[in-house]
C-alpha cells in the first residue's frame, strides 16, 4: 500500500538533515554515547598540566587537572570531541563530579601538591557536585587549602549571583578561584570587583607571538596591570617558547603555562 504523502505542516516537524548535519549529528550521538560508557565504567582520570612559577621556570606552582576519558579499547578520547557537545548537557555535570571526585582523592594522595579543575557555574549550582565537594572537604579538611576551581568569565557571568555567593562560602574553607581565559570572555573590568578571584589565567590566544606582535603586547600589559590592580595573581596560558616566556616574565606574569614546560600527562 502506498504511503499517503507528508502534509507540508507534517514536513515541518519532521526536518530533513542534509548529509553533512546528519555525519555530525550521527557523530555527536556516537561521541555522547562513549563519554557516558566511559563514565559509567570509571574509565575517566585526570592528565595534569604543571603550572610554572615565572621567575623559577623550573618549579611548578600547581597543576592543572583535565579530564580524560577512554575508550573500552583503551585510546583516549580527545576531550576536543565532545567537551563542547556535553558542557550543556547532564552528561557535563556529570563529567565536572567526576573531575571532582579525582581531584580530591588526587590531593588526598599527594600533600603539599595544588590542583586546579575546570568547573562551571551550572555545576555549582548542582546538587549532587556539592555534595561531593561538602564531603570530600569535611573528610579531608586540608584539601581545601590546596584545591582551585577555574571558571571562565562566560560562565561566570551566565549566573553570576550563584558563583559569587559560593565563592564567599568556600573563602573561609581555603579554596582559590582563577578566572579561565581572561580578556576573552564577557566580564567587563568594572564587574571584577564583585567577585572573589584569587587570579587570572590570561587567555592563550594574548601569549602566542607575544615578543613579534605589538597588539597582544599593549593588550597584554594591560590585562596584566588590571589584574595586579584588583590584588590578583597572574597566570599567562598557552606558552609555547622560551621567547614567549621570557617576555611574559619580564611583563610582569607571575606564573607562565603552556606546551614549552609540558603536555597534560597522567602523573606527575
């Protein structure tokens, strides 16, 4: 029997991919579905990225913790593939409490070491990361001191008013704040004042070509001035050469991070 034809009203809720939407979309399912087996399988850790004291290139200040997720097969997937697909979703709450679940045993495990994690301000405004977070903190009452969250200024301005008020709340308990990605985001140096950043990671794209580029150079400088102003310490990211470095040491950057001092790896 023959299909009675689509009403054009029928068409609509129904609309057709072209094959290059329909390869993504395919692509994204696919990517969803091995994070979230990933996940479920306690096939998640942390690599960890050191973070560079400027003036002593040789000694980490702290570490960055970044999540990795593998296949059953054992390969890594690249977390380029699918952070951007699910930091919106359920299954990116879910990643941010398993991040900070490994942080915190990592930090049990190893004293006198600091470790920054990505979080967003949906997470914070999640039940269940909290929970973690509240007792993980009161069983381990010194990780406070040694723990940072990184949130970047677009998510710190989508809900600005939750991340303030648990910036105040974890003040006491001892834990940093870094800005991610500063001067690329959207908060305006006027709004800096209302939150609770011990620092600032200026943002990657500022650093690369810095000593042959004389815009990045100003833009730089002054994002620097702006965070010594407000009493905030200065990383600059993405550092990928000795001249780089070098240049953003003598502008004034208190700690440097980036490929020249090491790829995230797990261990240290």
């Amino acid at each position: 029997m023959l299909q009675p034809t689509p009403t054009p009203s029928e068409r609509k809720e129904k609309p057709l991919l072209d094959p290059l939407s329909a390869a993504v979309a395919s692509r994204d399912a696919d990517v969803l579905t091995l994070v979230g087996e990933a996940l479920a399988e306690k096939r998640a850790r942390l690599a960890l990225q050191p973070i560079m004291v400027a003036e002593d290139q040789t000694m980490p200040a702290f570490y960055e913790g970044l999540i990795r997720v593998s296949d059953s097969a054992g390969r890594v997937i690249p977390a380029a593939q699918f952070m951007s697909v699910v930091e919106e979703t359920a299954l990116g709450r879910q990643i941010d409490c398993v991040a900070l679940e490994l942080a915190i045993h990592l930090l049990r495990d190893t004293p006198g070491v600091r470790l920054s994690i990505n979080v967003s301000a949906r997470s914070i405004a999640d039940g269940q990361w909290r929970r973690i977070l509240d007792r993980g903190l009161h069983k381990y009452p010194d990780v406070g001191q040694r723990l940072i969250f990184e949130i970047s200024e677009t998510s710190a301005m989508f809900l600005h008013e939750v991340v303030i008020r648990f910036m105040a709340e974890m003040q006491p308990r001892g834990v940093a704040f870094a800005l991610d990605g500063f001067g690329a985001g959207l908060i305006a140096f006027r709004r800096l004042k209302d939150f609770l950043f011990d620092m600032v990671k200026v943002d990657k794209s500022f650093s690369r070509n810095i000593a042959e580029d004389p815009d990045n150079q100003v833009l730089t400088e002054a994002l620097i001035s702006v965070a010594h102003q407000f009493e905030m310490f200065v990383v600059a990211d993405g550092i990928e050469s000795a001249s780089e470095a070098a240049y953003l040491t003598q502008m004034g950057a208190d700690c440097l991070q980036g490929y020249h001092f090491g790829v995230p790896k797990f261990g240290f």
